[in-house]
C-alpha cells in the first residue's frame, strides 16, 4: 500500500554508519572545514565570556564612590559586553557562511550520483517505483545532508563544548552546587528528549510516509487525467486521495500531539533547573559569599545553557531524520542494477550487424515463462519482420536485444559477440529503436527530434524530419518546429509521436534498427510513404520489424511467426503461404478483412 519503496523499520537504531559514508563528501574543501571550526570555537567563548562580563558591570555598578556618593557606570565594560555580543553572532554567521559552500558542494555531488544511479537501475525497478515517491525521496536525502551538517556541527557539538566549559567554570569560581545542578539537568534533559524523541519518531515517519503516499497517488492521478476523464472516475480519485489525506492529517495529529508531552518535560526540567540554580545563588549573596553580579551571572549562564538545548529534542529528531532519509538515498546507491557490465566487458566492435539468438529463455516473474527457446537470426543488413499475437513476447525479444532485462538461458549475440560481455553503452549504440509507446520530452518538437543525436546539427535534424515525413506537419503548426509537445507528448497525436520516434532514429544512423510497430497509428498512406523512406534508410542496415499489419512486411527476407513465447514458423512470405501454417492463416483473415474495408469505402464513396 505504501509507495515508499524503502519502508523504515520503527525499531531501527539510528545508524551512525551513515555518517562515515557521507564524510567522503565532505572532504572537497577542507580548509574551509578548518577554518569554520575556529570560528565555532571563537563564537562559543565569546558567549561564554559574556556573563562574567554581565557580572562585573553589575557589581560596577553596585559600589558606590563613598567619597562622592555617585554610582560609577562602568563604561567601558558595557562598550566591551556589547562587542563580545556582536562578535559571538558575527563570528557564528562567518562559520555557517564558511561550512555553507561544503555542504552544498556535497548536495550536489550526492544528488548527482543519485540521479546517475537511477538511470543506471534497470527498467524493472523503474517499472515498479512511482516517480512521485522516487523523487521525495531523494529530495528528502539530499536537504537531508544539508540539516544534518548544520545541525550537527553547528549545534550539538558546539553545545556540548559549552556545556563542558559552563560546569568547569562554575565548578571553579563557585563550587559544586551549581555545577552539580547544571550537570543533572542537563543530563535529565538530554536523556528526557532523547526517549521521548525515539518514541515519537515513529509518528514522524509514519507522517513521512503518508506525506509520500499522498504525493504519489496525487501525481499518479494527475499523470493519468486522461484516463480518469474516460471512465468518469474523478470522485473516485479524490476518494482515493482523500484516503491518503487522512492518513496524513491522522499523522499529523499524533505526531503534534508527541510534540506537545516532549516540549512539555523540557520546559519542566528548565524550570526546575533555573529554579535550583536561582535559590542556590540567592542563598548564596544573603550569606554574603557572593554579589549581586553573581547571582545575574548564574542567572545568565543558566539562560545560555538551556537556550541551545532547548532545541536538543528538535534537533535530535532532525538528526535522526535526517540521518534516516540520508540512509534511505544511499540505499538506494546501492540498490544494484540487475543489468550490469561484465567485470572485462569489450566494446562491441564489428559494425556489420548481424544479430543471433540462440535458445533464448525468458520470464519477468519466475512462475510465468515469456519466452521458450527462442533461436533465429538475421543477417547482416536484413530486414526480418516478427509477427505474432498479442502477449506472444514480440517487445520483449527487442528488451532482450536492447539488454533491458538478461536471458534466463541461451545467448544473444550481435555480430558474433554475446552481448552479455560486451558494454552496455557500446552496444546500445549500434541499436536504434522506434518503441511501440512513444514518450516524449516536455519540451518542443525540434528538441524531441534532436534527442537521438544531440551533437546533430539543425539541418541534419530537419532532414530526419524530413524523412519522417514530419515536415509538412511542422510546417502546419504555428510555432514550427519550436511547438511544446507537453508532457509526455501528449499534446501530439499517435502517428505524429510515432513520427517523432522515427525521426528521432533516423538521426543516430545506427547499423541495428527496431521498429516495434513503428507505423501502426499511422494511416495507409503515410504508413507506405514512410515504409519507403524507412526502406532508404535501411539500406544497408540491420532491421528487426514487429507488424501486426502484415502488408507491410511482405518484402521481409525472414518472417518469424511467434506464438506464445516459440517460434512457430519462420521464413518468406510466399514460403510461408504456401506451408499454409499459422502465417498463411494469419494472412488470409488480415486480407479479407481489409477486403472488407475496400468494399466499404466503395459503397461510402458511391453514396
Ligand atoms: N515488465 C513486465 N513485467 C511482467 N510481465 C511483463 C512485463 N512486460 C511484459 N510482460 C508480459 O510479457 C508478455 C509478452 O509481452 P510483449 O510486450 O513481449 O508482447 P508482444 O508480443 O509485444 O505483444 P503486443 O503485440 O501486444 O505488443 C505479456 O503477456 C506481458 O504481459
Ligand atoms: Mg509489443
């Protein structure tokens, strides 16, 4: 039910681990790491200098001149609290300015690889993610980084320095009362909003994943608008959704809730502690062992301790967060490809194009054959056609040659190399394809062209146009060649995206071409016009053709009749007429058919 392809488990330890495989990215600038950490340090004792300073203005202030009964102001002490005060703020801001540029130096790098590593995956985790999830998560581990190091560095361990320098000094200058007091609650409140922090995080992932889930299903839907209008089912999606919703705004109440007992217990621990500390100090210049100026110097410290720490739960929680979203991304690094390159893998090299498949077994779920033995082959600069059923495993023999998914069994190889062994890259150069679904770029037409050789030149790109037979269609369009195809293309009918595709191909030129029913939304004519320009084009190239209408691949020098996952029949047409098997059945039903067709556009045309 939930999109999250990698759900946490509640129970899971915060794994530090994640830490040791970020800090690799963070080592590009280590100067300014350096250099940050002096101002950290420069900042926290400036802060700590200012209620001692506090302390001797009041007690400046507390004496008066006895010969001239006037109260001295001790000015030039305020003049250097005031500085101290800016210079610890200022000295904090140069720190986050100076550690800014590492920590999104390291965003971008991770982003990157994770985006490289997503295309890297095969296309059967990319079959089973939903984009809107996929991209939260990655977005969440990216920013991710960017919280952790600020809160982190910046935060819990300049605190902890503080802490430690605060209990040293008031153990020095006034015993171990306030210390001991200081040390305590402090350690109360860490223990306190680190339990309570662990117990709420479970309301703050499962707020996380509904937040996911909502977002995926909304941008599912929005993907799908058009199906939704064509079975009428808005009420159903906004139900749908709604569900989700709840689920969020359920989350949202349980995890506010939790918010609410965790600042609760800290405010009550602060208090108790001010409190403590106040009527030790208070005790403490009644007894006359200390002045005013102390007692405002507890009071201030005091103040200063619990100020960072008040945000210790919320930052826990970021953290951890933080590092479980961060988990989350690097998972996903290590997600492996199934499709992978052989440790040795050669370049494929021969340029002829020949193409074997030798008992090729196949299935996408183990109890489900899709391909049974599957063996032909096409010599170089051929032209076979694979006709066949629906579902008879036609596409996924172009998967298997494209290498989208691995033979269970038997070889593949293109030009006497089994493409197991050679690069995936090298090897998907040699291969254009025009798929049965064409998707497109959200991005103008000229553009989707230009994608199958992005070095073409605009000439070049006009010219597959051209031979795609796009050109009179551009010429129709307002803004030619620069109109917006929409999302996914759906702006553009199927046979104009078809036509995009073809075009697309035409511009790699590559030796291998697959055409999984390349023309079939076309119409008759423009289908034969761009049979024969596909024709010219193939000319001494390698093409593999799936048809289902199959007028259009008579001049085929092989047909390869398949019928659930075999070969049935393979050979010419007129061969395979005259053996009057499947091929020959197959034929003859398409031809009275289109017959029919004729004969009805006859009788249309003489009303
Ligand atoms: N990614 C996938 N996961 C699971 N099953 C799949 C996947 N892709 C395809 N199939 C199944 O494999 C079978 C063969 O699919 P394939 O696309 O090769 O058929 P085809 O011969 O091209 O059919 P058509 O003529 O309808 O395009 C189908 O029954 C399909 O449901
Ligand atoms: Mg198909």
């Amino acid at each position: 039910m939930r999109s999250n392809r990698f759900p946490i488990d509640e129970n899971t330890e915060i794994n530090w681990r994640v830490l040791k495989d970020l800090v690799p990215h963070l080592m590009e600038f280590r100067g300014r790491i350096v250099l940050a950490i002096a101002f950290l340090i420069a900042a926290k004792l400036a802060t700590i200098g200012l209620p001692f300073i506090l302390k001797y203005v009041v007690d400046g202030l507390n004496v008066k001149d006895t010969a001239t009964q006037l109260v001295v102001v001790p000015v030039a002490l305020i003049i250097a609290y005031g500085a101290l005060r800016f210079a610890g703020v200022m000295f904090g801001e140069i720190r986050d300015t100076l550690f800014g540029r590492v920590t999104e130096r390291a965003m971008r790098r991770v982003a990157l690889k994770v985006f490289t590593h997503l295309h890297r995956l095969d296309l059967d985790f990319h079959l089973n993610r939903q984009t809107g999830g996929l991209s939260r998560d990655m977005e969440r581990g990216v920013s991710g980084i960017s919280f952790l190091m600020r809160f982190m560095v910046f935060n819990i361990v300049p605190t902890l320095f503080e802490i430690a320098a605060v209990v040293g000094v008031l153990f020095v200058q006034y015993g171990y009362h306030f210390s001991l007091v200081i040390f305590a609650s402090v350690v109360a409140y860490v223990l306190f909003s680190m339990r309570a922090t662990d117990w709420r995080t479970q309301y703050v992932r499962e707020m996380n994943q509904a937040d996911t889930s909502s977002n995926s299903r909304a941008i599912d839907s929005l993907l799908n608008y058009e199906t939704v209008k064509y079975f009428n089912n808005e009420e159903y999606e906004a139900k749908r959704y709604d569900v989700d919703l709840k689920a969020w705004e359920d989350a949202r109440r349980k995890n506010r809730l939790s918010v609410f007992v965790l600042n609760g217990g800290q405010a009550f621990i602060i208090a108790s502690a001010m409190t403590g500390m106040l009527v030790f100090a208070g005790f403490g210049v009644q007894s006359g062992d200390m002045t005013i100026g102390d007692f405002v110097l507890i009071n201030a410290m005091t103040m200063q301790i619990f100020m960072p720490l008040n945000f210790l739960g919320f930052v826990y929680r970021e953290i951890r967060g933080s590092l479980a979203n961060i988990e989350n991304m690097f998972k996903m690094l290590n997600q492996a490809p199934k499709v992978v390159d052989n440790e040795n893998a050669t370049e494929l090299t021969a340029k002829e194009g020949k193409i074997e498949f030798k008992n090729v077994h196949f299935h996408y779920q183990p109890d489900r054959p899709i391909l049974r033995g599957v063996s032909f082959d096409v010599k170089p600069g051929q032209k076979v056609a694979i006709v066949g059923g629906s579902g008879a495993g036609k596409s996924t023999i172009i998967k298997l040659l494209f290498r989208f998914y691995d033979a269970e069994q038997g070889e593949i190889l293109v030009d006497g190399q089994n493409i197991k062994t050679v690069t995936q890259s090298s090897l998907r150069k040699l291969i254009g394809i025009v798929p049965q679904d064409t998707v497109l770029f959200n991005d103008t037409l000229f553009e989707n062209i230009r994608y199958g050789n992005p070095k073409a030149s605009d000439d070049e790109v006009k010219q597959a146009a051209r031979l795609a037979h796009l050109d009179h269609f551009i010429d129709s369009l307002p803004q030619g060649a620069e109109t917006q195809v929409g999302e996914r293309g759906l702006k553009l009918s199927g046979g104009e995206k078809q036509r995009v595709a073809i075009a697309r191909t035409v511009l790699k030129r590559p030796p291998i071409m697959l055409f999984d029913e390349a023309t079939s939304s076309l119409d008759s004519h423009a289908e034969q016009a761009i049979l024969q320009a596909l024709k010219e084009i193939a000319q001494g190239h390698t093409s593999l053709v799936i048809a289902h209408r199959l007028s259009t691949i008579v001049d085929a020098d092989k047909i390869i009749v398949m019928d659930k996952g075999t070969i049935t029949e393979q050979g010419t047409h007129h061969a395979l007429l005259k053996k009057g098997g499947l091929y020959a059945q197959l034929w003859h039903t398409q031809q009275s058919s289109e017959e029919d067709e004729s004969s009805k556009d006859k009788v249309n045309k003489e009303r």
